[in-house]
C-alpha cells in the first residue's frame, strides 16, 4: 500500500492511464516508441519525478512506492512502463552540484534517458571534457531533453584510473540536442520503448555536468545514500511482474470461454489448466513478497543508521532477479496453457510472451548477479563494487 499521499494520487493515476494505454498498443508497436502525447501527459503526471529529490522538484517517493507504479503501468503495456521506470534512474541526482540539478530539472516535466554502458570517451579539457561515443539500448532516447551517458574519463588519450587500479567512470550529462539518435530497434519484445543508439561526436560538457556514483552527497538525508542498483534493478521485478498478472488474468478469460478442441470440458474445468493457473500465481505472488520485502528492510536499515549492508543490497538483487525468473515462469506456464489463442497478436499473452522474455536479457537480472548474491551468501566478499 502506498505510504504517502503523492504515492497514492500516482498509483491512481496509473491506473486511470491504463485504458488510454490500451487503445494506443497498436501504435506504440508500429511506432516503436511511446507517443509524444501518452510521454507529455506522464510527465506532468509526475511519472518522471518518482525518485528525483524533492529539492529539485521530485516526488521522492520510496522504492517501493515507486515499484507499484512501475508494476500497474507494466499490467497495461511494458514498453511505457520500462520507458517511465528507465527515466527514473536520476542516477546521481543527489551528488550533482545544486546549480547543474536545478538546470536541468527547471522544467518539471522534463525526461532524460540514460546508458551505464561506458561506450563513451570523456576527455578532460579546461572547465570540462570533450566527449565522443555511442551507446546502444538508450530506452526512450526519442522523448528526453537530456542525455546521461557513462563514459571512460581519459586524459591525453589515456583512461585515468581510480586509486583501485580500475579506469575512471563519469556520467556525462548533455541536452538531446547535442546528440544523434541512430535508428536500430527492430526487436520484437519491448518494441515500444524506442531503445535506440545514441551517437555523440566532439560535444564539451561542462564539469558541474559531470557526475560518478562514488562521489560526495550534495544531498544529505540518507534516504539519499541508497546504492543506486538497490532503488533501480528492483523495478524490473515489478514490471515483470506485472506483465504476469495480466498475463493470469487474460489465462482466466480465456479458459472461462474456451472449449478445447476433442472435448466437452471447458478449459477452466481441465485439471492441466488449473494446475497451471495455481503455480503461476503462486510464482508471482511468492516473488512479490520478497522482492517488496527484501527491499523495505533495505529501505528501513538505510534511513534508520544512514547505510546498506551488503547482506541487504544482495537481497535485494537476488530479489529482483527471482521476481523476473518467476514472472517468466508464470507467463509461460499460462502461454501454453491457453493453446493457440496465444499466437495471435491481439491476444496479450503474445505481447506478455515477448516482453517478459526480453526483460530477461538486461544485464541486472543477468545470471552473473546470483552468482555474486550467492557469494555474499556465503559470507565471502562481493565481486563486484556496484553492489
């Protein structure tokens, strides 16, 4: 349940956006991308302030707040899901300098896309740096004003390197203008989220506009503090999760009006489809409780002593990951249970099918994540500093 009031007016919102949703699947599949006017309404809905600072005009919503809101727009379509949870990374926000947040946040209805793949060159220049690269997978690149793109700091050619030894990363945050989109998603699950390349060529970006995770809080409170992978991957367990609800709902229309081929039973009397039916909401609502279970305790540790265990940062990915692993289960459990009723393109099923499984290709629910969640497991170091 919602715990404030912004919270509660959002989710509603939600879900008063999800006929109007509906009806434009078609072009938001055709277009592959979210339309301009579905993005424009969000957005001064307050879709894309879920977790921004309130000092820039965000919501601040907790993280679970913001997992419902990404699980009831994904019940309607996962490509606007994915485009309003991938806009709401705000990755360091609360460490970039007041000047540069409240510029780029003037607007209260701005979106920005992001990358974390470190594709780019930030060469250090006076004031700033020149940077150079393209980036791939830029989820909802068509509809932002601004871009943040990870990139390798370099200085004379060279990447500059962290006390570790490991080189250098820096978020580069730059206006859409000054980058170009290469058109490449042709995909089939998540069409609609336009993730297209984006190309910089040779653009300054001034310093205050860049910004890396393991730099100083401007921001204090601690809710601030929270790992960046802790409040983000955790939302591709809600959107999996809520392609899977509407995937058992559409399970239980068809088999309350099917009469299977070589039969007098109607589906939802067949002892397969209801076995079915029972573990496939058994994986998503079992997943649920944990995913939001394990990501509260995080959330409560963090505002009551001002840091994230491991032990809690691992639960909550491996939670992520299980809730993506179970949602996957659960669509195909009802995919195959509905026959061929699930082919068609008109029934959801076929759109939960693709997109569910597409889900599974981002990297934070990659298999490598419980590798080092079992590590910690066992009480051995992570393997990896993003934790």
């Amino acid at each position: 349940m919602p715990e404030t009031d912004s919270a509660a007016a959002l989710l509603d919102a939600a879900r008063s956006f999800r006929p109007r949703i509906l009806a434009e699947r078609e072009r938001i599949e055709d277009s592959r991308r979210v339309p301009e006017d579905i993005a424009r309404d969000l957005a001064h809905s307050g879709f894309f302030r879920i977790f921004l600072p309130a000092a820039y005009g965000g919501l601040d919503l907790s993280p679970m707040e913001g997992l419902e809101v990404f699980e009831e727009l994904a019940r309607a379509d996962a490509s606007v899901a994915w485009c309003v949870w991938n806009g709401n990374t705000h990755w360091t926000a609360a460490q970039l300098s007041p000047e540069a947040a409240g510029t780029i946040h003037a607007d209260p209805d701005v979106i920005t896309a992001n990358s974390t793949r470190s594709s780019g060159q930030a060469e250090i220049v006076d004031r700033g740096y020149r940077v150079n690269g393209r980036w791939s997978l830029v989820s909802g690149c068509e509809l932002a004003a601004w871009m943040v793109l990870l990139c390798v700091v370099t200085k004379d050619g060279k990447p500059q390197l962290t006390p570790e030894g490991a080189p250098e990363l820096r978020f580069m945050i730059l206006p859409a203008g000054e980058c170009e989109i290469v058109d490449t998603w042709v995909v089939g699950g998540l069409r609609g989220t336009g993730s297209h390349d984006v190309l910089v060529r040779d653009r300054f970006v001034p310093s205050a506009y860049g910004s890396g995770f393991f730099d100083p809080h401007v921001l204090s409170k601690a809710r601030y503090r929270i790992p960046p992978f802790s409040r983000v991957i955790p939302g591709l367990g809600a959107m999996a999760l809520g392609i899977a609800r509407t995937a058992i709902e559409t399970f239980a229309e068809i088999a309350g009006t099917k009469l299977p081929e070589r039969t007098t039973q109607m589906l939802n009397n067949n002892h397969g489809a209801q076995v079915r039916m029972s573990q496939a909401e058994a994986l998503t609502r079992s997943s649920r409780l944990f995913l939001f279970d394990s990501l509260a305790q995080l959330w409560n540790g963090l505002l009551a002593t001002g840091e994230a265990t491991i032990e809690a940062r691992a639960h909550v990915r491996l939670a992520a990951s299980h809730a993506v692993s179970s949602a996957v289960q659960a669509v195909d459990l009802v995919y195959v249970g509905a026959g061929a009723n699930s082919m068609y393109v008109e029934c959801p099923l076929e759109r939960a099918f693709r997109d569910v499984h597409a889900m599974t290709l981002h990297i934070g629910v990659h298999p490598r994540v419980i590798e080092t969640t079992g590590r910690v497991l066992f009480g051995l170091e992570p393997d990896t500093p993003l934790l």
